[in-house]
C-alpha cells in the first residue's frame, strides 16, 4: 500500500497460536523469517529457525515484533521459553472478562488466577501484554462491564499493556444466539454500546494503547445487536469531542502525520505496580501531553522485590526494557526525513534514562525482548545477544 517494508510488526491470528502442534508452530514463524529475508529477491541460503533469524537482523524487511494470540491458561514457564525461541514478543490474551461466573457462564475453560499468572510471567519476561476483553456477554451488563475495565486497571493483578475491545457480535451459529431466541438474552443497543465506549475511554491511562474496539466480522454473518457498523472508534471520538473530552490512550495521541518539527518536548516519568513489579512508563510528549513521539516502557521485575531467583537465568539481576517505539510517519532503517520524529535519537534518550533508574535499583544488567530484527540497533549502544534477550552490563 506504498508504506516502506523495511520494519514489520507481525500479528499471527487465528485462536489459540499455543495449541496447535509445535512442529506447525516452528514451521510457520520459520516461513515468516524466510519470506522477509527473500523479499528482495535473494534466495535465503539459512536452513534452521536460528539461521534465519540470525539471517532477518541484516536484511533488507526486518520483523522487528511478532505478535501471538492464545488463552491465558496457556501461559506457562516452559511456554514463555518455546515463545523466545520463535522470536516471539508480543502476547494478546483472551480474557473476555475478570469475572469468573462469568467466564463460567459463557464456557471459556479458564479462570480469573490465570489470567494473572499468565499477565506476571510475561511481564517478569519482558513481553509486551495485550488483554482481549468481550463486551455484552451472558451474565454481565452495562454497569458490570464499566466496572470490569475499572478494575483492570485499579488492580496490580493486571494492568495491560494494550486493549482490544470487542463488544459481542451475535451470529446464528454462537450458542447465545439460541438464548436470544427464548428472550433470555439481550444485545446492547448502538446508544448503549456508544455510551459505554465513551466511558471506558475516559478511565484508560496514559500508558495503555486501545487496539481496538470492534472485531472483524462480516456484517452480513451478524444477526443483531449494536455491533453492526465497522467505524466505531470514529463514532465514539467525535461523541468525545462533542463533550469536550478527549481519549488519553497511546493510539489516540501519537504522532502520526502531525510532526512539525519545532514542538518542545518534555519526558514524561509515569511509575506504577503491577504484577508484582514496579512498571516505568517513559515518554516524549508535548507539555499538554497531547501530542506523543516515544515512548520506552521499563520494568523491575517481581523477582527483585521478592528476592527470588527468576525462571529464566539469563535475566537474573536485570531490569527489562519491554517496548520501545517512536511514533510518526515509518521510514526506512537509517532513513532521516523531516516529515518524521524517527531516527532522530529520541529511543536512544529513553534508553539512557532507562539504564539510569536500573543502576538506582542496584541492577546490574539491563535486557531488552527485540524483535529480532531490532538487534544491530541494541548493538550501537553497547547490548549483546545473550539466548534471546539483548543484555548490556551497567
């Protein structure tokens, strides 16, 4: 669609990516690699999954994130180390809700403890966390699903990264729909669903990036209810503006094609709890933080205030850099232009901020989970590949 290749950001959909057979797994993400690194019309010569990784840091179309779905009780020890392998970064997990009658109630298969085992071991690994949560299921309603989005971010236990908003799609061939017919369910009207989209949006922090707040199903497969128009998110933002109010998440304030090149700047330090850590969220902004460049997201992990050995060895005594972005108009790797606040060294300040609060910590190390085509830039600034993780001794 004319967007420079040279950086990608891959999302593999589909259920739960940790349940099909590890031989596909492996297959798959081995194929990713290879079609980058053949994108440019070489023939790749690497035959392994290492090889082609190893391959992708200096070709010409980088996977700088890979990006997973699967179910909460998925999320293990073992499984955290077969994701590094593959190159994995980024985890979205269902969650649906934080209500276990709920999740009961609408057959999920898991409950409310697993989605904070798996949220803590993923952050403690220095994985980016989406939650996918379902508006409008059986046994909820409006009051209960504000109350939900509420909580997740009021309670340590959680507090994701991203969110995905999907407000539930009745179709014929969902078990709800027969539940509908008897009159014993109901689907939110558009006036509801856009009242409670507007109130979810004013509780989001600043650190929080909304994904989305639709799923992509076809109109036509929808039977009833208030999720039967695509342009949602555009709906409930011009109902914001109407009010005077205005969304806080990351998507609704980053940069984009709004660079002017002459806007003061001011780093933003915003600490919390989660999971047992403590959580840096480092940013670039304007003073009025309406406007966001980069961001850099830190984290102590739980390990270092219970004074216990980590899981993974390699992050022993570390602390963990988990994303860093800068937002604007994607250029190329090394490309400098003055429509984009890309490659103009503001990754490289939040990095350096980063690397101070550790050493206030005490740490040693700190680690970084790049993408594997992210690994020459780590380099530059003094990182090593040590297993999966970029390790730069303080």
């Amino acid at each position: 669609m004319g967007h420079p290749t040279s950086k990608v950001n891959l999302r593999i959909i589909g259920g739960t990516f940790s349940f099909y057979p590890r031989s596909y797994q492996t297959w798959f993400i081995k194929n990713c690699f290879k079609a980058c690194n053949e994108f440019d019309s070489r023939k790749s010569l690497a035959k392994s999954l290492f090889e082609l990784q190893k391959e992708n840091e200096k070709a010409k179309v980088r996977l700088v994130e890979i990006s997973i779905e699967t179910r909460p009780d998925f999320i293990t020890k073992e499984e955290i180390k077969r994701l590094r392998k593959l190159g994995v970064t980024k985890v979205e997990l269902g969650v649906q809700s934080i209500y276990d009658k709920i999740l009961e109630l609408n057959y999920r298969g898991h409950k409310v403890k697993e989605t904070k085992i798996a949220t803590r071991l993923l952050k403690d690994a220095g994985f980016k966390v989406s939650y996918q949560i379902m508006l409008n299921l059986v046994g909820s309603d409006f009051q209960k699903d504000f109350q939900m989005v509420k909580e997740i971010f009021k309670d340590p236990s959680f507090r994701p990264d991203f969110l995905k908003i999907y407000p539930l799609a009745l179709v014929k061939e969902a078990p709800i729909y027969k539940l509908y017919k008897k009159g014993e369910y109901r689907p939110y009207t558009k006036e509801e669903l856009i009242k409670l989209l507007k109130l979810i949006k004013k509780e989001i922090p600043y650190y929080v990036r909304i994904e989305r707040v639709i799923r992509d199903i076809p109109i036509s497969y929808i039977v009833e209810g208030g999720t039967k128009f695509s342009h949602l998110r555009q709906i409930v933002l011009k109902e914001l503006e109407k009010e005077g109010e205005k969304c806080k998440c990351i998507r609704c304030r980053e940069i984009r094609e709004k660079y002017e090149g002459n806007e003061k700047l001011e780093l933003f330090k915003e600490e919390y709890r989660a999971c047992s850590g403590k959580e840096f969220f480092l940013s670039f902004e304007t003073p009025d933080r309406k406007k966001l460049f980069s961001l850099l997201r830190l984290r102590i992990p739980s390990f270092y205030f219970e004074r216990k050995k980590h899981f993974l060895s390699v992050l022993e005594g570390a602390a963990l850099i988990r994303e860093i972005h800068t937002y604007g108009i994607q250029l190329p790797i090394s490309e400098k232009k003055e429509i984009s606040p890309q490659h103009k060294g503001l990754g490289k300040r939040l990095i350096k901020e980063a690397e101070q609060i550790a050493k206030k910590f005490g740490l040693k190390k700190i680690a970084v989970i790049a993408g594997v085509g992210v690994r020459d830039y780590f380099r530059k600034l003094g990182y090593r590949l040590k297993e999966t993780y970029m390790i730069k001794e303080l």
